[in-house]
DNA sequence: GCCGTTCTGTGCGCTACCGAACATTCCGGC
DNA sequence: GCCGGAATGTTCGGTAGCGCACAGAACGGC
C-alpha cells in the first residue's frame, strides 16, 4: 500500500530519496498549500487522498483534480520552483510521505527515472483537468456526484467515505441543496447509505452506471499512469 | 514578433535547434494533434494562435487553454513521450515553428534552460485550465464570451478576429444561440461589430470590464509566464 | 438530560441555458 | 443577376440549478 511513484524509482533514487521521506498522517480538511503561496513540502499519499482544487476572489472553489497512491502534489512546483496555482486539500484522511521540495528538486534535476515519472504525471494532471472541465460544463450534479463518490471510492481502503454535503457541493462548485437532493436520490435508490458526513457506497456498479463517461476516462488515464510509471519503455 | 519560449534559450541551444526550427504557416481551423493520437510535432505559434480543446464521445468539445507566441503545442509530449490528452485546432491562421517531437525531447533530456523554459510553461498550462474550468462553471455566457474575445485579442496582430459564433459556441461549450444573443448585445452596446465569422472589436477597455475576473487572472499568469521565461532566475 | 452546533431536508420563485424549429441575411461562384 | 450554402436572428416551451429561508434531526460536550 505505497505510493505509486515512490514505488517506480530506482533502487539507487530511492536510497538517495528515503532520507527525505517524512511518514505523515494528514489530517481531514487540512491545507497543504494554498493558492499562489510558495510550496514547501511535496506529499506522496499512501493511504489519504487530496483534492486539487481552484479558488475564485470570491471564495467559491472547484475541484480540478484528485490524488490518491497513484500521484503527489506540488509535482509542478519541483519541476519550476515557485509556487501552483491550485490549493491542496485533504479529502480522506491518512498516511502520507512529506518530502522537501529542496529534496525532490535535486532529484528531479539529476534527470533519471524520477524526472520522466514525474513529468509524466504531469501528463496525466493535465489530462485529468481537462476531462473535469469539461464535466463540470456539460452533466448534472447526479452524474457528476457519482463520479466524485468513484473516484474517491478507488483511492479509499473500503467504502466509506467521510465528507458532508455541505465539502461536497463546494468540490463540485454547486449548492449544498443540490447535493441533498442527488444523495438523497442516490440513498433511495439504494446505491448508497449516508448520515453525517459518512458516506457507505452499497453498489458500485450501480454508480458507475449512473455516472458520466467522464469516471471510466479518468479512472483508464490513472490506470495507464500507473502502468507507464513501471514499464521499462518511460 | 518571435515565439518567446523559443527566444529564451540560450545561444547553444538555438544553434542546435534551428536546424529543426521549420516555419509552417498555420491554416484556420486546420488541426495540429488529435486527442489521444500519437504527436509527431510541437508547433511554436508566432503570429497564429491555437486551441487546446477537449473532446467529448458526443463530439462535444470544450477549450481548455490557448495558445499564442507565449507557448507551444504538444510540451506533455515532449516531456514524456505518447500521445496528448486534448486536440489542437488552429484558431487564428499565421506563422509558427513546426518541429519535430524528437527533436524537441533530445534538447529536453540535455536538461538546460530549454527543460526549464518547457517546464515553466507547463506549469502555465495547468493554471491555464484549472482557470477555464473554474470559469466554465461559474459565468454567465456573455462573461465567457467577453473573456474568449480577449484571450484571442491579446494574441493577435490587429483588432480582427475570424471565427463564426457556431465556432465560438463549440469552444465555450454552449449552444450556439447562445453565442448569438451574447454577441448581438455586445454589438448593440457597441463593444464589438461582427459579420459572418469576422469580429472587430472596437472598445478593449469595455469588453474587459465586462469579462469576468477570469480573463485578468489568466493575463497575469502568461505575463508572468513571459516574464519567469526570460528571467536569470529560471 | 439539556443545549448549542452541525448536518440534512424541503419549499419557493427566479434565471440562464437548452433543444428545436424556422426566418432572414449575406457572400461567393457561375 | 441568380442561386446555394453559410452565417446569423428570433421565438417558444422546458428544465436544471440558483438564492433564500426555514425546519427538522443528530451528535457532542457538559
């Protein structure tokens, strides 16, 4: 249950990495860095998730990206210095690695295999964003919840989920009424049981079913990710 | 009126690159890399500007960045490798630098400025589109509209813009009535004068005031990105 | 067991946008 | 000068989501 790119390094990069590796456990809603301010720490989950997540002047926020075992933030910020234009923030809560940016930039620089799977998680960032853009454009709240409820589902350790509707509506960028609304359809349906910020899925497949395409795209674009981080050819 | 990731390199690097540097002159809506398909060339927009559109199973599509002297095409595809996540079309026609993609990953791998120019730019990309989302899902059509007009303004020689509204609509992602009804109030208020796919706009100042704060984040986030290119620092 | 806080449910009027159908205007080619 | 296609204008009913206001329900601390 490690993280995915930590996983693909070298036996020499990780020798040189794991000192840097700082074992965390992240909180719920913490704020791993915030919008425009300079980024200190890179986290590599391996068993939290972290929401990527856009803010307007007037504080309203969307959800551009998720990461799970499968990525890390500030990925951007090693690359360039400087800060990301995205605020991190914990959607379920537990371990992670903390690593110096300071650290991953030396790393990075050396332009082995940790450079070419970092960039190509890069790839896979942009690619995610635009496939949520363009969702948030074009489907109901219903379907975009199921695929917000999956994709938090596929990085979780069971099938729960903790987050009221109230974090939901703001990750969506919708109301928090529209949210009671699609759960509480989706709880009638039987596709899921909630009560407080819990949240138990009871049919995945059903939810699939009920989501937008946009879910499969994004979970076959984390699944190549994940495949391309090991295979020999990156 | 060069490419300005292109004029931040250093002299060696340009020496090795011109002799790859092939000036192509872009045609209107012709398109440069198709989603998911393999990329052959980066292009390196000097007076054309390019989409970065995201394409749905429908056909629906939805712009998720743009391109003019300030980027390029295809950098993902440079840094990793594979294809790229978003179809280029060509939005307004003039010159750029066609290039090959292995040419480009061979100045990338020496790891000098030209990686970081890229890596920069990248960074801007991912703003870029976290951006466009945000606004996608929060503004009216006439802001968004307002905000197209600009980002294609801003890259362009003159005050003339060639696209039709059923262009326009497919960009944004809206209908295009939609467009229609934007654009004929904005020509009533004098902001802008359009006939059949060839937009002047007349009044810069107004059209920016009635954009959302969407178009002045993006501004500032290329400007910052021309400027970081040029920096000692980068 | 009480009480404040947090979370969820519901109703209402309103607006922006959608989908479809059709009318009109303009341009370029012959 | 005529004609076909492309671009734009307009209308109409339908609906998803918004903003607001308030009601109930559950939990947590004392």
């Amino acid at each position: 249950m490690g993280n995915h790119l930590l996983a693909a390094l070298t036996g020499e990069e990780m020798r040189r990495l794991r000192p840097h590796l700082e074992p965390v456990t992240l909180q719920r809603r913490a704020t791993l860095h915030e919008t425009g301010s300079r980024v200190l720490h890179g986290y590599f989950p391996t068993e939290c998730v972290i929401s990527m997540v856009h803010v307007a002047a007037d504080g309203n926020s969307t959800e551009i990206g998720v990461i799970g075992n499968e990525g890390c933030t500030g990925a951007s910020a090693v690359a360039t210095g400087g800060g990301v234009p995205l605020r991190a923030v914990v959607r379920a809560p537990g371990a992670a690695f903390r690593v110096k940016v300071a650290a991953l930039q030396a790393e990075f620089r050396r332009g082995g295999r940790f450079q070419r799977v970092l960039l190509r998680y890069m790839r896979a960032v942009i690619g995610q964003s635009a496939q949520i853009a363009a969702c948030n454009r074009r489907h109901s709240v219903d379907q975009q919840l199921c695929r917000w409820l999956l994709s938090g589902l596929d990085r979780a350790a069971d099938n729960q989920l903790a987050m009221t509707q109230e974090g939901i509506a703001a990750m969506l960028g919708v109301r928090r009424e529209g949210v009671t609304e699609a759960a509480s359809s989706l709880q009638k349906a039987g596709l899921i049981r909630y009560s407080r910020g819990r949240i138990a899925v009871l049919s995945r497949g059903r939810l699939e079913a009920r989501a937008c395409e946009c879910y499969k795209l994004l979970r076959g674009e984390t699944e190549r990710l994940v495949r391309d981080v090991y295979s020999a050819k990156l």
